[in-house]
C-alpha cells in the first residue's frame, strides 16, 4: 500500500542512488531517510514522539563531515571525536 511516508523513502532511495556518499545531497537524502526511518519505528510501535537524541544522530550523522570541512577545512572520519560527539 503507497503511503506518503513510503513514497518519501522511495524517493530518497532514488536521491541515494543517484548521488555518491560525500556530496551535499547525498548527506542530506541519509539524514531525512534517517529521520523518516526512525519516526517510522516509533509510530510503528505506537509510540507518542521520537526522543530528540534519535532526531539528532539521524540528521548530525550524515552531515559531520561536511560541516566539519566547510566550517574548518578540515575531514572527521572518526564519528567517535568527542567534538562531534551527540549528547
């Protein structure tokens, strides 16, 4: 059964496929995909919200590295930095 929820994943499925890891928009099509998977499981589970730490690391997560190299010129490949580190 279509849903909007599940032709959203559909066409970030296709953003994902069309864009390699390391570009703006792939990083961007990961942390909505994230986002929707995660409010997709709580929903699922009848759950009331989606605690905010899981709303970060869906859309922080995929965005580290970029961030990281506009703001200061510099690549994070360890996601266990303590200065990218989610609370």
């Amino acid at each position: 059964m279509r849903t909007p929820l599940s032709d959203t994943a559909r066409f970030l499925a296709a953003l994902q496929a069309d864009y390699p890891p390391g570009t703006p928009t792939r990083a961007l099509a990961d942390g909505i995909h994230g986002l929707l998977t995660a409010f997709a499981h709580h929903k699922r589970e009848r759950h009331t919200g989606v605690p905010l730490a899981q709303i970060d690391r869906a859309i922080a997560e995929p965005l580290r590295p970029l961030l990281a190299a506009w703001l200061h010129g510099e690549d994070i490949t360890d996601t266990d930095d303590q200065q990218w580190r989610l609370r």
